[in-house]
C-alpha cells in the first residue's frame, strides 16, 4: 500500500469494539481506493444501517417511534478530486457511479446509486450548502433487501463524505436525513419517510416524533440490548412474490380514513376515545383497528421510553412484544392478502416462539414495513449460537444476523 493511512486503532476500537477485523477492512478498502483513484491519500467515513425497534407503520400518522443504528455499516475511502464531477466505486458493483453536479436532474439520473447521489447534490445546492467532485470506494456490510435501510446507510455515507470536504461539518444529521429523503422521494419516486435516514445518520437508539411533521423531533435514549443480557437478532424469511406495494399504501391510507370519520386528517390530532366513539361511523372494520393500533403503539413508545429510563430491562421487552402481537392481529401486516397461501414472516414468527417457549425468555416480531421479508428475535446472548442454528435449518444460515446496536452514526473518521 502507498501512503494511505487508516483510522488509528483507537478510533477503531471505540467505533467497533475491536480492531483486527475492522482494520483488515479499512486497509483493503484504502488499497482499492488507491489503485482505483491513484490518490496518495485519503479521508474515511462510515455509515450505520439501522433497527425499527418499536413503532410500527406509525410515522406517516404522525406518531412516534423507537429505532437505532446497527453495527453493520457502510465505510468509505475518499478524496476531493478538484472537478465538478463525482466519481464512486461500490465494492462488488462493475459500473462507476459518476455524477456531473452541474447536470443534475431527474431526466439525467433515472435510476439507481447514480439517482441516489444526484438527488442529494440537488438537494445540497437547493439549501445553499457547497458540493464539489471527490472520488470515492465504498464497501459495505449492511444486507441489502434485509430491513435494516442499505440505501439510507450509503445516502448518510455520501452526505458526511459532502459535509466534511465541503461545509466544515456545519450539516446536522437531521439535513443529511432530508437529503437522502428527497433523493429517494424526487430521484427514486419512493414515498419514503425519514426514519430509515434519521436512525442511520444519527448513531445509537433514538426517539422519534413525526405529529410535527415540518419539524421533526429526534431525541437521543440510553439503551443497549447486551446491557439487558440479551442479543438482537433480525432474520430475512425471504421475498414475497407479490407486488406489495398496494399492501402498505393501505395502511396509511386506511388509518386517514379513521381520520378523517374523526373531523381530522392524521390520527395524531385525535385520541382513542374519540375513535371509539366513531366505531359505528367507520365502515372499514380493519380502518379502525389499524387506528387502534396506532394509537396503543404511540402509548407502548412512550411507555418503552419510561421503562428504559427505570432501568426496566423485562417490562421494555415485554412493550416490544405486545407491539409485535398488535402488528399482527391489528394492523395486519405480516402476510398479503394477494396470496395468502405464503406465510413466511407469519411462518418465521410461530417458529422463533416454538424456540422461545423452549428456552422461556425472548421476544420476536415483524421487523419495519411486513408483509414479507424480516423477523426480529431478541433473546438472552446465551442463546443466540442455538437460536441461529435453530432458524438455519429453515431459513438458510446466511440470512440470519446476530447484530448489536452501535452508537456512532454517520460520521468522518479520520
């Protein structure tokens, strides 16, 4: 290798809580980068994916939610290139992402990591914060199509590679979640909220309140499953064949509909007391338990937030399974009704309980949007080696992670 130098030990163990593994991957990411770009140097970034812990489907309602950053990431070695171009290499990816910052529209960038990176240059420009050409290779360990946000991971990456080469740190993670919001939202036509962003931009458990949705509240929580004796583990059951999309516009849509029989246009204006009072007024049976739902999830946050503060390892756990059960029987979303014959999250779930019930401790559920894809098991750390071998033999090994939180988020390091 040239005169790269990777982040210090140091660094790495407070980020990671190791260095042999994560140096071994800065130092292969350095040498890619180096004969890829033929820079003598160069400036490292990383990027978490992320965890909804509890709050299910209550954000476009405007209710509040508990997520987090994982210890998977996305890292990145990059230099300013002195262009007004942008230059990208994701490891196991032949095509370059390149991306003219003076061409940048939506008829230009129509699909893709290119879209992606042009969106949040728009963005940039839009806000009046400085963008410029920079080279960069990225590797990742975040599981695409698994739940825990790939996009958003390498969105926060590049906004914290523009912030540092070109703003002097001045951009608040809450600006990085924005512009990859309007990336996905103008560039990838995606109704995507700002969860996935906020969670991996900020780094360790957050509580988020979207009832102001023109200013989004982020308060940073003190939690860590290990410190309860326990180990989140997030299972992929595999993909559903049907086209999902319609599944979760419903809900939304649906949870309105209660809304609006109540004289008001998100459930976060009302109350439950007053839904009740308008059962009869709602035709949509499965509206009003999905308001319900909204509704006992927003008391289950706040109740989360409370159990952490005392300390309340079980009673947290105990609000992360009632979330899980209310999920499936009231908001209804672990399996679609265009083909109700394939189960899989449902499948998974009644599996991970057989284990549970077994070993008489843990909790699971549907993990972020349902209908198909992602579990999540949290269950004591002297388990897990037998849970993972357990969900193997249905699921197959490598779509079973055992992952921790982790309390750096989208940062430069070094």
């Amino acid at each position: 290798m040239g005169a790269i130098k990777i982040p210090s030990a140091d660094l790495l163990k407070k980020i990671y809580g190791e260095t042999e593994e994560s140096s071994a991957r800065f130092t292969s990411l350095a040498e890619n980068f180096e004969k890829k770009y033929h820079h003598d140097n160069a400036e490292f970034f990383t990027a978490p994916g992320r965890t909804e812990i509890i709050g299910n489907h209550v954000d476009h309602n405007g209710g509040q939610i508990i997520a987090a950053s994982i210890d998977l990431d996305t890292i990145g070695a990059a230099c300013p290139n002195g262009t007004n171009v942008i230059h990208m290499v994701s490891e196991g990816y032949k095509q370059e992402v390149v991306v003219e910052l003076d061409k940048l529209s939506t008829e230009r960038y129509t699909k893709g990591t290119d879209a992606l990176v042009a969106g949040i240059m728009e963005y940039m420009q839009k806000k009046g914060y400085a963008t410029g050409g920079f080279d960069a290779y990225v590797s990742t360990k975040v599981i695409a199509a698994a739940g825990v946000s790939s996009s958003a991971s390498f969105e926060m990456l590049v906004c914290a590679i523009t912030n540092h080469f070109f703003n002097e740190g001045k951009l608040e993670y809450g600006e990085y979640a924005r512009a990859g919001q309007y990336a996905e939202n103008v560039y990838w036509k995606k109704a995507s909220g700002l969860m996935d962003q906020m969670a991996c931009a900020a780094g360790g458990p957050i509580l988020l309140d979207f009832s102001d949705k023109e200013n989004i509240s982020c308060e940073k929580i003190a939690f860590s499953f290990e410190d309860m004796g326990y180990r989140l583990v997030i299972v992929n059951t595999g993909k559903g064949h049907a086209d999902l999309s319609e599944e979760y516009s419903s809900i939304p849509m649906e949870m309105r509909e209660a809304a609006n029989a109540m004289g008001v246009d998100l459930l976060c204006e009302s109350t439950m007391e007053n839904l009740l009072a308008h059962v009869k007024d709602i035709p949509n049976d499965r509206a009003v338990l999905r308001a319900m739902h909204f509704y006992e999830e927003n008391r289950r946050v706040a109740d989360a937030v409370k159990a952490v503060e005392n300390k309340d390892g079980e009673g947290f756990l105990r609000l992360l399974e009632e979330s899980g059960n209310s999920s499936w029987e009231w908001l209804q979303n672990c399996y679609s009704l265009q083909n109700c014959k394939e189960q899989k999250i449902t499948l998974s779930l009644a599996l991970t309980k057989l284990f549970l019930n077994k070993i008489g401790a843990g909790i699971c559920r549907v993990h972020g949007g349902g209908f198909a894809g992602v579990i999540m098991c949290v269950l004591p750390i002297k388990d897990t080696d037998a849970y993972v071998d357990y969900m193997a033999e249905y699921v197959g090994r490598e779509n079973v992670y055992p992952m921790n939180i982790r309390s750096t988020g989208a940062v430069h390091i070094g």
